[in-house]
C-alpha cells in the first residue's frame, strides 16, 4: 500500500490506516447499510437460475458419456463456452469432428458466473510489461536489464493486440448472433491515488508510444460525469472495455454450439486424470472414460489439482463480491468503476461491489467462502467515494481466478503432444479466453485463414514449466 517507504514508516502508516478503518470508516459504512437473513452465497449472475443446469442429465437422465471423440475440454466457463462456440462454428459438418465438453458443476458455476461482470481489454500495456519484467529477471538472467526492458515491452505489446482483437470478437459475436447478454460498450474508469499519477502518466506515455490506444487518462470531472465517483485525481480509463452478464454470455455460446450437433455438453462428471497411451488421451471421470485426440484444459484455477506440475505457476487467487439493492443513485450503469482498493458497478435495480485478491491453496479453489469483513470493508470504500447511501446486501460470494508467476496467461500445447491449456489469465479471462479459444480450435482444425494471436514464444507453458528450454522470442532492435 505504501511503496517507496522505509519498512518502518510503512507499517506505521498501515497501522494508522487500519485504526481508522476499525474505529470510522467501516463503522459509518454499516450504520447505512443492511443484511438480509440469511444473505445468500447464489452470485447475482446465477440468481434467475442456470438453463443449462445438469445437462443434459435433467431432460435425458439415460444418458452415458461416449466412449471415443475427437476432442474433450475440460471446464464449461468462458474458455470451455470459447472453444465450443468456435468448434460448433468450424468444424466440419461431416465426418465424426466431435467435441466433448465436461464440467465437475454446472455450466458457468465457477469465476465466469461469479465476477464483475466486464468485458476488459485485458491489463494496460505498462501494467503487463511490469509484471513480465521482474519474472525475467528470475527467468532469464542471461539477458542485461535493457535487454529484459526491451523483452517486456515485447511481451505487452502482443498481450495487447491480442486482447484487444478479443474484445472485438466478442462485441462481434454478440451483434452478429443476436446474444441477449446486456452487452454495453461504454469503457471502464479506474481511480488512482497521489502517489500513482507519476505512474498512470507513464502508462498512458507508454500506451501512445505502443499504438496501445484503448488506454488514457481521464480528470476528475470526467469521472464524475461518467460514473458518479467523486476523485481528485485523474484516473485510468480503458475506452473500449464493456458490461455484460458474464454467465448469459456463456449460456449463449453453450446454446449456439449445442445446436449445431457438433458439441457435446456433460455437466456434474468430473475429471479425475488424463492419462496419455500411445497417440490417444484417456480421460478419466465420475461417468466413465473418454477417449480423444486432443485434450484442451479449460480449468483456469483448478489446474493443480488436475495436473500438479502447474502448482506455484498457475496460482489460485481468491476474489469477492456482493450485490443488493439501493446504493448510490449516482453510480451509472454499463460503466466499469473500480475505485483504488474495490469495484462498484449497476445492473438493473441492482448495485455490485467486490474486491480481494488472496492466494489460496490449491485444494481451495472455486470454494465459497465470502469474508463479511471484506464486504464491510468495500462499502467503506463506497462511501468514501460516494458518501452515505442505503444499502440492503441479499448476496454475498466469492470466487477463484488464477495468476501466474509473471501474470501473463499460457496459450497452447502443455505435454509437446496434442494436450492444450488456456489458463493463468490473472483476473483478466474475458479479455483472453475468446480470442484464445478460436486460436486453439484452429490450430486443432489445421485452419490457417485467420491470424493466430498467442505465438508460442510468448504464451507456450513451457515459458513457466521450463523456461531454460522456452523459445523466447528474439529481441526486437527497433
């Protein structure tokens, strides 16, 4: 919270702040506010209910798992809903090109129905190239430090294009399908504090020097105009970051793959193990045994409990939200507003407000385990942006994204077979996982008319699982 000071003088200041929080701020916050009984841990995106609940097992419960398929992907959130819509759009229609999805839950039961509900254009260009540049210096020692500068930068700036062609395709998508999923394209506002101008003036220098130009800074008018947020500072603003209702989005790419009888959709099996026997996967389950060409693992922050050898590099991280009635009326909707330490957004009648990002062990991923104290804790930070409103909180969850070491995702091909994973997308899956799904099928499919955004060199697992034998990309001179 306090970078650049002694040790000394940052705990005395956290102390201070933490006083202030125990004693005002959380105290005065509460007094506005009320709780239902009991508050339901149902994410407000799930709360009308799930269509495609227990499939296909509620309408058909004599249904088995088939024996042999060409590709199974595990996990039914935004990457699994990715690869299915993609798969159902290109595969070919005859012939046995069959998918087969499994879900341990239910379609959407995980961190794609349990977030902020943004269709982000991914983390700033400064923002990536900070996070890559202290792994690099870990991971390739060999390199001077402008050579890492330079090998960062390079790393940003395609994590950029890639996300920003996501967020195209996914506006896209949504137009040219007719999904109804509350889609708004109206950007996302990101307060920043005193000690942060230096920096978002650096990000937004950076962000025009790299064509990166979703990203700017907006005044403290701005912001009020276009969020309510009182701020004295200028804040961060993505332009083209949008609003949807995350699990209808994947309800809709389900629907549409579902119908095309190329895609198959098996929820409450869950996956045990992958094993690899000669040129073929067996997948283990709940319901039986698969067998398939390719495997592609959708599981973001389950991935070490299915494959261990991705503990301490894909990172389950735990966040939190909350959703009731009342609040501010001046919070506008189909806005992003993140204040410095919480996000605050409308839908409907209905006001969202979250936070957090704790490292949890692996066995606890997708858990539900909301704090009250930092539910408490974030209608403080409303209110201080805000000031005092009513506020009935009626749910309450949290859920589970995953983070690398270096915070930047891994796009491709795991065991140097024909197994894929998409995961590590750092709280930032919207801006990945549709993009990143069309190059997998793709690349599966052996379809080379459309532009493959996640080159190896930069997204390969081997960049975390083994970085001496990684191909890093050559150093760009100008």
């Amino acid at each position: 919270m306090y970078p650049g000071r002694s040790r000394f003088a940052r705990y005395g200041r956290f102390v201070q702040w933490s006083l202030d929080q125990m004693w005002r701020q959380i105290p005065e916050a509460l007094a506005t506010s009320t709780f239902a009984r009991p508050v339901s841990r149902t994410p407000y995106w799930l709360a009308q209910g799930n269509p495609l609940a227990n499939h296909p097992w509620r309408d058909r419960p004599e249904a088995v798992l088939p024996e042999r398929t060409q590709v199974v992907v595990i996990g039914a959130g935004f990457t699994g809903g990715s690869l299915a819509y993609h798969w159902g759009r290109y595969a070919p229609a005859d012939g046995d090109q069959r998918m087969v999805v499994l879900e341990m839950e239910d379609v959407a039961s995980g961190s794609s129905g349990r977030n902020e509900g943004l269709v982000v254009m991914g983390r700033y260009c400064h923002m990536v190239a900070g996070t890559v540049r202290k792994h690099l210096d870990v991971v390739r020692a060999d390199l001077s430090p402008l050579q890492r500068d330079q090998l960062a930068r390079q790393f940003a700036v395609v994590y950029c294009r890639a996300a920003y062609r996501n967020g195209d395709l996914v506006e896209q998508t949504i137009r040219n399908e007719g999904f109804e999923c509350d889609y708004a394209r109206q950007g996302w506002v990101q307060a920043r504090d005193a000690d942060q101008q230096q920096s978002l003036a650096d990000s937004v220098r950076i962000a025009q020097e790299t064509g990166m130009s979703d990203w700017t800074s907006i005044t403290p008018e701005e912001v009020r105009q276009r969020t309510g947020m009182r701020v004295t500072h200028n804040a961060g603003f993505s332009i083209a970051a949008a609003s949807f209702h995350p699990a209808r989005w994947v309800f809709c790419l389900f629907r549409s793959a579902l119908s095309t009888g190329r895609v198959e959709l098996y929820s409450r099996t869950r996956v045990a193990r992958v094993e690899r026997v000669r040129d073929l996967y067996r997948v283990h389950t709940s319901r039986g045994i698969i067998e398939c060409n390719y495997v592609v693992n959708a599981t973001e922050s389950y991935t070490p409990l299915l494959h261990p050898q991705f503990h301490d590099r894909i990172l389950p991280t735990q966040t939190q939200a909350a959703s009731g009635t009342g609040g501010p009326a001046e919070i506008k909707p189909h806005v992003g507003i993140s204040g410095t330490r919480a996000f605050f957004a409308r839908h409907g009648e209905s006001l969202l407000v979250g936070s957090d990002a704790t490292r949890v062990p692996d066995a606890e991923a997708g858990q539900m385990q909301p704090s009250r104290f930092i539910t408490a804790f974030v209608l403080s930070e409303l209110r201080n942006y805000y000031g005092p409103s009513s506020l009935r909180v009626t749910n309450e969850w949290s859920g589970t994204v995953s983070y690398t070491p270096d915070e930047y995702p891994i796009v491709g091909v795991m065991d140097g077979h024909r197994q894929y994973i998409i995961a590590g997308m750092a709280g930032s899956g919207t801006a990945v996982s549709f993009n990143a799904g069309r190059c997998v099928v793709n690349r599966i499919l052996e379809r080379t008319d459309e532009p493959d955004d996640y080159p190896p060199a930069y997204f390969a697992p081997s960049r975390l699982l083994s970085p001496r034998e990684h191909p890093w990309p050559e150093l760009q001179t100008t």
